[in-house]
C-alpha cells in the first residue's frame, strides 16, 4: 500500500465512477483498475460496489476512504512542517573532547544545535587527551579539544581556555587547613605544592595529563608524592576520594562535580578542601584544534562556533573557573 493508491482511491470512492477517476487523475482505466485490486488484495477485503451506474464503497471501502482522507491530510501536515523548517547547514560532525569537559560543555551544545540547526548531527568522542588528539589526527573527528599541545602536525590548533588544576578532598583530621592561605580577593585559599605533595593521595596512573601535570611538579621540587591509590578509573579516583580516602587534583571545570560531593558529606567530620596549588601553579591550557589541510564546512564551521560561544559565556557567567585565550595576544597568551 502507498499514498498514491490511496489517492486514486479516494478520487474513485469520491466520483463514483473508475472511468471519471481515471480521466480526472490522467492515468489509464486499466491501471487504476489494477491498484484498485491490488488495494483489496492486500487488505483481504472487498472495497467497491460495481453496478452499471458506477461505483459504491462497501462498508470495508468506507473505512478506508475515512482512514486514508486522515492519513493523506497527515502526510502532507508533515511536509509542510518539514517545508518550514530553518534551511542551513546539514551533515553530521565529530567532536573529540577530554572526558572531564564533556558534562561542562557538550549536553547544552547539542541541545542548542538541536533547536537551531535541527540538520547537523553531532557525534561525541570523549577520553583521554591522547584519545581526542588520535581522533583528530586520523580524522575520526572535525573538531577536537586537547589539552597542553600547542602544536601537532596536520592539525590548526588555537588556545582557548586556561584553568587552574585545584587540590580538592575531605580534610578529616583537619591538618591542612592551617596551611591555607586564603586569598584577599575572596577566590579559593591556596595551598603549596611542597605541602600538597605530602598529603595523601588518590590519583590516575601516569599515562593520565594530570598526572603528568603532577610529576612535573614534584620533579622540578625534588619532591617525592604520597601516592596511598592508584587507578585508572576515574570513577574510582572520584569515589575514593569522596568518601575521604585522600586527596585528588582535579582540574576547575570539576568544580560544580566537587561541590556535589561536599555537600552530600556536609554532615561528615572534617572540611572539605578545594584550593589553588601554588608554587609552582598547576594549570592546563586546552586548544581547539581542526584539520589544517581543509577548510571547515558550513556544518563543522556552525559546531565549532557554537562550542566555543558556550565555553566563552561559561567562563564569562563565572560557571568556568577558567581563562579566556581564544581572543587574547599572544603576550597575554604567554
């Protein structure tokens, strides 16, 4: 069965003769014959009434007749809405993203795409930093954001934000908070590296940005961590960590993620912690990189502004503890 059977039959149902139908749809009577049987066999039911005076539906034809008069006026409802829709941009894009910015970012993006562009599909890769910079590399993805890679070859990579990676945990026996120093424009207290370092700790093995992050810092110290776990899983890292088991870094863009947890262990002893490392600065800039060897089309061009308007606005909003770089000098940059 497809609509233009249902056409012809209501235009029989309507005139009450195949011959009037025929002239009026200009096929031949033979063929709209043919669809009208092909109608009744497929339905197993008699739907007309031949007499020398025309044609009359039988009770099976009538409820056809209703039934396919409200299905063609749905159909064509359907095509107007569709008819009406924005034209734009139209084409699926990748994007490539380290996990811990998925929550903060792409949820409200795909949202927003979804409503204002409603012809691009939006695919996300989210992992490890090394992950994303793969995707981008051999293409598995239009647009990517790496962490703390300037430069990588094939790929256009602009700076686009900064943030400062943070020591965050249950604080139970109350040691470190004497070792804070709070900040005179009322932001978050800050905390030593040297003072950090002994604590113990919860963290990602080394293959992870932030640990790398943390190595260095140690390294250029001569100091050595108190690493008391070690997991990959950073669902692992957030529940040992949450359940006071040590102490984490975690990067700003966690914050909102850090807050739920102090509030669902408000009534437990101890404080929670959330500082800015100092001496030296934790930190992790993220790029937005494209492919350099093609200009980006109409749907990846819409995608990519679009992600980095919503970061701008986080940022700005102050829901992103973060620095602005896409816009900024390159004297600002460095």
């Amino acid at each position: 069965m497809d609509l233009r059977a249902l056409r012809y039959f209501i235009a029989v149902v309507e005139v009450g003769s195949l011959s009037r139908a025929a002239h009026s749809l200009y096929v031949a009577q033979p063929a709209l014959t043919a669809q009208i049987k092909k109608l009744e066999a497929e339905l197993g039911a008699q739907l007309l009434e031949r007499s020398h005076a025309g044609v009359t539906p039988t009770p099976a034809g009538t409820q056809l007749y209703q039934d396919a008069r409200r299905l063609l006026s749905d159909a064509e409802a359907m095509g107007e809405r569709i008819r009406r829709l924005p034209q734009g941009p139209e084409g699926s894009v990748t994007i490539a993203v380290p996990f811990l910015l998925t929550t903060l970012l792409l949820g409200p993006v795909i949202a927003q795409l979804s409503q204002t562009h409603p012809r691009i599909r939006v695919f996300v890769l989210d992992g490890l930093s090394l992950t994303v910079q793969k995707a981008v590399l051999e293409r598995r993805a239009d647009i990517g954001i790496v962490v703390d890679t300037p430069a990588l070859p094939g790929l256009d990579c602009q700076p686009m934000a900064q943030e400062d990676i943070l020591l965050t945990g249950l604080d139970r026996g109350a040691a470190v908070v004497p070792l804070l120093q709070s900040d005179p424009g009322g932001g978050l207290p800050s905390l030593a590296f040297a003072h950090a370092s002994r604590l113990p700790l919860v963290l990602q093995s080394r293959r992870f940005a932030i640990r790398q992050s943390v190595e260095a810092a140690a390294e250029q110290r001569g100091l050595r961590l108190n690493i008391v776990h070690e997991h990959d899983s950073a669902r692992v890292i957030r529940s040992l960590y949450h359940c006071g088991a040590g102490f984490t870094f975690s990067p700003a863009c966690t914050l909102a993620e850090v807050s739920l947890a102090q509030r669902q262990q408000s009534a437990a002893p101890g404080h929670w912690i959330v500082a800015r490392v100092t001496d030296p600065a934790l930190q992790r800039r993220y790029f937005v990189t494209t492919q350099a060897s093609r200009a980006d089309d109409a749907a990846t061009a819409v995608v990519r502004e679009c992600l980095l308007a919503h970061a701008r606005s986080l940022i700005d909003g102050g829901q992103w503890q973060a620095c602005w770089l896409l816009d900024a000098s390159p004297q600002a940059i460095n």
